[in-house]
C-alpha cells in the first residue's frame, strides 16, 4: 500500500500528540508491502523533520500573518506538480495543509482519510468557521472519504457539517498496557 501522511507539522519541530502519531503512523507502516511518505511544511528554515527513516516531501513556508495561506498555497502547488500516485492520503488534523491535500486527491480519485485531533471550541472544526469561505471550507472537510474520531466534541462538528455517521470511525487514543503497567501497591 502506498500511503501518503500529511501532518502540517513534524517533529522535532512541534512535539504534539497528532504530529506525533502521524510520525508513528509512518513509522509502522514502513511493514513489508507498505510505501508510506509523508508530506509536511517547514518554516524560516527550522530543523528538518525525523522522518525515522521515510521517504519525506518537506515544503517551506512563510511564518507570520502569512504562515496560513502560505501552507495552502504551497503545498497545492506542490502537489499539483507531482506525478506520484498514492492508494490512500491519511490528513491529520484540519490544516492548511491538510485541505490543500484533500482537495488534490479527491479531484484524483485517490481516498482520503482526515483525522481532527482538536474538538469544541477553538477546535479545527470550529476555526474553518471563517467570514465568507465558512462555508466553502466546511463543504471541503464534508468531502473526505473517511474520519478518525477521537472524542465526542469532533464527532458532534462532524455531523453538524454533513458528514455521514457511515464514514466515521472512532480511533480511541489509549495506552499501550503490555508496555506500561500499574505497580502493584
């Protein structure tokens, strides 16, 4: 399977937890038979991404009031410009990046699974809220072909927006308990 995973951000340079599964997520799908690669921006030049190993598209941006149409912008026409061809675009997070993403692949055909990691207010979901490409921006999010839902605020905005219960599925966030157990008192 050749997946594309697209995070607006990548360690070293921002240590969250989307930015952190996405490199995780690349990491074990690195599996015989898997060609994952993975798709960030870079701003003012910072560290490179830690990319543990995968093939790695890194697209530089302005930082600034311009960082957020300078994502768009730059990873659209860097997609636009590739001839490479992908069975399935993971997104996390709603971002720039992100929607620039989503809108190349599904005009391709390719599926598309975009996974919001901040819910409620100030969320992803509620930021793409914005005066006069609101609505625009809330039909493009609607138009992924499948949603990783990480608690019951994202879920809610994602029904709010039209997307269909049909295409979401929960991904719980948990602890790996073979790896951290509790101590016996």
């Amino acid at each position: 399977m050749r997946a594309l995973i697209v995070s607006q951000r990548f360690p070293p340079d921002r240590l969250a937890g989307s930015e952190i599964q996405a490199q995780l997520l690349a990491r074990e799908l690195r599996r015989p038979g898997h060609e994952p690669n993975i798709l960030t921006t870079i701003q003012n030049n910072g560290a490179p991404p830690e990319t543990m190993g995968v093939p790695a598209d890194v697209i530089p941006v302005l930082s600034g009031p311009l960082r957020i149409p300078s994502q768009w912008l730059a990873t659209k026409r860097h997609l636009a410009g590739s001839t490479r061809q992908f069975d399935i675009v993971h997104c996390h997070c709603v971002s720039p990046t992100c929607l620039a993403a989503l809108q190349i692949y599904r005009g391709q055909g390719t599926p598309v699974l975009m996974q919001p990691s901040l819910g409620g207010s100030g969320g992803e979901i509620d930021r793409v809220n914005l005066p006069l490409v609101g609505s625009l921006l809330r039909r493009l999010v609607a138009s992924a072909d499948g949603y990783g839902v990480v608690d019951d605020n994202i879920h809610g905005e994602l029904l709010a927006i039209g997307v269909d219960e049909e295409r979401m599925h929960w991904t719980r966030y948990g602890v790996d308990l073979d790896r951290f157990q509790p101590v016996d008192a």
